[in-house]
C-alpha cells in the first residue's frame, strides 16, 4: 500500500503508516524520505519555490489502478522539530505523513474552513501521536 523510498537513515514505523492510509483509501501512495537539497530541488521545480520544506504532496490523476500519489518529507525538518518538540523522528515522520496524505485527497487548510486541521487532529487522537504543526498553530 505504501511504496517506500528512505532515502535517509532515518527510521519510520511503517505499519503505522500503513493503517492511516487504509483509514482512507486502498490506493498505493508513494513516499519519498529526502534529505533539505533534494527538498529544495523539488520545491524550486515544482512550485517555484527556492527553499527547502518539511513535507510536499503530488497527487496523480484518479485512474483505476493509479497510485494516489506521492508524498516526500525532508530529512532534516523532521530531525529538527522533532528535537525541538521533544518527540521521536518516527512520530514528526508520521505527522507529515498525515498532512501530506489529507493534502493528496484534497483538503487544503489554506482555503478550506477547518476541515483538514479538524480531520488531521482527529487521526492524530485516535493514532495516539502529538500535536502537528496544524493543529499546534491554530490552538
């Protein structure tokens, strides 16, 4: 369900990945562990954006039989607030994950009236994990 790419040594609790994204769908998600250039390369190529990010999404055109999408997380973001918010890199891995994944399924928190942050809180309740960004910034 999950094809991963780590291509870090950073480590993830697969399982748990893969049951959030059975909570939505059975479609194959790719996932792309990167470190901050790579993260770069890609935010400047597909957005125009010349700086790194913590999590970016792609979803691919609904076929059947088509991926959902993709989902790449930089390395190095998640080692960074993980440190500074005390919880295991597994958990800022998962928690990007799950923004990423609502992303790919079209919920949009820059537009929408709460939905993605209300449906991502409700995931991170019921997968026992901290608080994400989205959820942290609009207590």
């Amino acid at each position: 369900m999950i094809e991963l790419d780590n291509r870090t040594s950073l480590k993830l609790d697969e399982q748990l990945l893969h049951n959030i994204t059975k909570t939505f769908t059975d479609k194959e998600i790719e996932l792309i562990i990167t470190d901050e250039n790579e993260m770069r390369d890609i935010n400047k190529e597909y957005r125009d954006i010349d700086k790194s990010t913590d999590v970016l999404s792609f979803p691919y055109e609904d076929m059947p039989m088509s991926p959902l999408g993709s989902i790449v997380i930089s390395s190095s973001h998640v080692s960074l607030k993980a440190k500074e918010l005390g919880h295991t890199e597994s958990d800022e891995i998962t928690l990007l994950f799950i923004h990423g994944l609502l992303h790919i399924l079209g919920f949009d928190h820059e537009i929408d009236n709460g939905e993605m942050r209300d449906r991502e809180e409700k995931l991170i309740e019921k997968f026992k994990l901290p608080k994400s960004l989205i959820v942290r910034t609009q207590e």
